[in-house]
C-alpha cells in the first residue's frame, strides 16, 4: 500500500471512529486491515472502503448467491477461516493462519 492509500485509510478509519463506530478484533479477508462496526451493525474496512459480513450471517439464497463463480482457492480460505474461528489449540491456530496467507497470496 503507498503513503496515500494509507493515509486515505488511516483517514476513513478515524472518521468511521468518530462517528461512533467500533474497531473490531477481525481483519478484512482481502488486505487484513481492521474491521469496524458502524452503529447499524454494518461491518466494512476502512482500507477496501468495501463492506464485510459473516457468511453464517446470510439467508441460505445469499449464500448460493454468494458462492457463484468463487474460486476453489476463495472457498477453501472461506473453509479454514471458519476452522480457524472454532479452533483453540495455538499450534493448529498459526498453521491454519499460515495457510490462509499463502492462499490469499495466491489471489
């Protein structure tokens, strides 16, 4: 990311702030920036500018919607991220996290 690109982030991020949004503890899927919470429960990262959900979240129709024309590599991200949320052992934790990074690599 260049200097401007993060200053625009670092710019929307303390504007979503200041209008009462909350950082969370998740990171966005597609550059690991933080997740914040606006007040209507909408959740979108500051760098994408793009909004983010949980796919447990979705009526089953968004869901097939959603997964149409996903790469093999997006679904099994989607896999292991899901893996990992559940998973309270710290070695398969940071070989599960490893893993999505190569995949997103990948993309």
């Amino acid at each position: 990311m260049n200097e401007k690109n993060h200053e625009d982030a670092v710019r929307r991020a303390s504007e979503l702030l200041l209008q009462g949004a909350t950082m969370l503890q998740i990171s966005c899927p597609q550059c690991s920036n933080p997740i914040y919470r606006l007040r209507d429960g909408t959740m979108i990262c500051a760098n994408c500018n793009q909004q983010v959900f949980f796919e447990r979240d979705l009526s089953e129709d968004q869901r097939k919607q959603f997964h149409q024309g996903e790469s093999p590599i997006q679904k099994k991200i989607e896999h292991l991220m899901q893996q990992l949320e559940q998973e309270e052992d710290p070695e398969k934790i940071i070989k599960l996290a490893e893993t999505i990074k190569k995949l997103k690599e990948i993309l």
